[in-house]
C-alpha cells in the first residue's frame, strides 16, 4: 500500500509500497525461506508484489486475498 493508504489504517506490518517495491528486495533476502505475508488494499497490487517475491525465490509466500479492507470487514476494531 502507499503511504497515505498505510497512515489510514493499518495492521502494524512493515509497509513496502508496490511503486517502489523492488528497491526494498535487498533488505527482504534473510526471509527467502521464512513466511511472508503481503497485502494491500484490495488484494491486487499484494498479488504483484507476491508473484515478484516468488520469481525472486521466496519459498512461502501468502497474499491476503481481499486486501486490508476484507481484514477490516472480518476483523473490525483490529486495526491501529
């Protein structure tokens, strides 16, 4: 999510914007073989960012199908 989408509201995940997403690669390899979880607003732009992390070799990758905006339907009240 973008930075003004991640002041809104948020889980407390690290946020990596899809816009400049691949300049944080670097920072992510000690993760290769450990669980990430992506997500955004509505599922589409984590879905990218989950196919790029794939391709680069991450072994368990996870999207939040549905974005932060199904988690805040299902979860209300569980966001900062």
């Amino acid at each position: 999510r973008e930075t003004w989408e991640y002041d809104e509201f948020n889980i407390g995940a690290k946020n990596l914007p899809l816009s400049s997403f691949m300049s944080f690669i670097p920072d992510l390899e000690e993760l290769k073989d450990e669980e990430v979880i992506v997500h955004c607003k509505m599922g589409g732009r984590s879905m990218q960012a989950a196919a790029i992390l794939e391709q680069m070799g991450f072994k368990d990758v996870k999207n939040v199908v549905g974005g932060i905006e199904e988690w805040k339907a299902k979860f209300p009240g569980k966001l900062n």
